[in-house]
C-alpha cells in the first residue's frame, strides 16, 4: 500500500520522502518508506507537514523511538514550518504492504 501524498510542491516533498528514507527500524535492513509504514503525508500550503505512519507492530521496541527520529529529521529539513505525526495501528501493517524492493531484500520475492 503506497503512502498516500497531498501537495502541490512536488520538489518538496521528494525531499521530504528522501529523508524518510534514511530511517530504519533498526531489526529490519530496509528503510521505513519501503517497508510501508507510511501510511500519509500531506503537505500544507503553509509548509506544515502532517504524517501518518505505523510500526510493524504495536509491541515494536522502537514504538517510542522510531516516530520521534522521523518527525525530528522532518522538522530539520529546509522550509517545513511544523511537523504533525500521528501513530496509527489501523489498518495494521502486513509485509504486502513493503515495496518490492524491500520484499526482495528481505527474501520474501
């Protein structure tokens, strides 16, 4: 399931995926964009940045640290005024929701 994206300033927002991409759980070798924990990202007109993202599951060990990591790297890029993250487990994540390149790295293609 791809992340949906609203905004109208495409160069930004490559920047903002190219950021999420240096993010990883660290118990699992491919970054969080390609596992498909991002569920939305919406970029405001006033450069206010809303993300909705998940973790692989509700008892991940990096519950508390992974979404922090994300929306501070976020916050520190170029011309984003605020970030807005939100947590959810709904709908849950399954491994069909990973790229094809993170299924191929993983051994699951």
């Amino acid at each position: 399931m791809p992340a949906i994206i609203k905004t109208t300033d495409t160069e930004l927002m490559q920047r903002i995926i190219d950021e999420i991409k240096t993010c990883f759980d660290p118990e699992i070798p491919v970054d969080i964009w390609e596992l498909g924990l991002m569920y939305e990202l919406e970029l405001l007109e006033d450069n206010h940045l809303n993300v909705v993202m998940t973790l692989t599951s509700p008892n991940c060990p990096v519950a508390e640290s992974l979404p922090a990591d994300v929306k501070s790297k976020l916050q520190l890029l170029p011309n984003i005024k605020s970030v807005d993250l939100k947590l959810t487990f709904e709908p849950p994540w399954e491994k069909e929701m990973m790229s094809e390149v993170a299924q191929l790295e993983l051994g699951f293609m």
